[in-house]
C-alpha cells in the first residue's frame, strides 16, 4: 500500500483486523474481491468498502463509536468530539479516543478521520505519521477526483 506493508486477518470469510504488523497468525489468501476494494480505495477510485462482512471483537461502546466512523465521508475529518455527541455520548470524547485506539480494523473503519477540535492531528495506533500519510492521500484524491469531474 502506499503507506506501508498490511496484514489483512480474517475470521473465516469476515474480515477480523488490519495490521501495518506482521501478525503471528498463519498467511492466508485474502478475498480478491476484498484486495481489489483495497486497491481501489488507495487510488481514489472507491471511497467505501462493500465487499464482505467484518467481524467485530469488543464492547458495545467500541462497536458503536467504531460503525460510526463509516458515517464520515472519504477526504473528510470529524472531532473526538462529533463522534462523541454521534454516538449519543457527548462527555464520552476520552472514551472515543481509547476505543479508536483498539479499533481492529483501520482503514476499512476510518478511525483516521479522527481529529482533534483544534483541527491538530491527534493520535494513531499506527503512528501518526501513516495517520497523515492517510488523511492526505484522501484529501489528494478528493481533490484530483473533483478536477476530473470539472474537466479540469
């Protein structure tokens, strides 16, 4: 990927986690249609990921904040803070941020889109760095995509 090595995991045919490290589980094929969903997403070409279903390891919290973050718009960013009030927590923005944290499947639910109100970057489990290295090459291609419609 463009930003760095992944590891796709999978609980039989539902994707399980997104690792930007080597897992200690056992190499598998993932789904071509699930690769091509990836490839299309990193050049701009799909801002969703429609193929196969996920599955989730967690509280009933870190679900809600997690399935919320599909709600956010591909090149675009939300506060700590809007997630929290959209999950119906708005005193929870602590909260949100230690279940971003352990958010299984980066990427695929955006948790990247997660700013501070401020609009400084925040934090990533995967580093800050592939977090910016993300959030630019969204906002790369939002705009590249928006030149093309414009003919531009």
């Amino acid at each position: 990927s463009p930003v760095g090595r992944l590891f796709l995991l999978f609980s039989g045919k539902n994707l399980a986690g997104v690792s930007f490290e080597k897992p200690d589980y056992r190499r598998g094929e993932a789904p071509e249609s699930f690769k091509k969903e990836l490839r299309n997403y990193f050049e701009g070409k799909s801002e969703d990921f429609k193929q196969g279903s996920v599955f989730l390891e967690g509280t009933d919290f870190e679900k809600k904040v997690w399935l919320a973050l599909k709600e956010i718009p591909y090149g675009e960013t939300r506060s700590y803070k809007w997630l929290s009030e959209k999950i119906g927590s708005p005193k929870a923005s602590r909260g949100v941020g230690q279940a971003l944290g352990r958010n299984p499947i980066p990427i695929v639910l955006p948790c990247h889109r997660i700013i501070e109100s401020d609009g400084s970057i925040g934090g990533y489990s995967s580093g800050v760095d592939i977090k910016r290295r993300l959030l630019e090459m969204e906002y790369y291609n939002t705009l590249s995509n928006s030149r093309k419609e414009f003919g531009v």
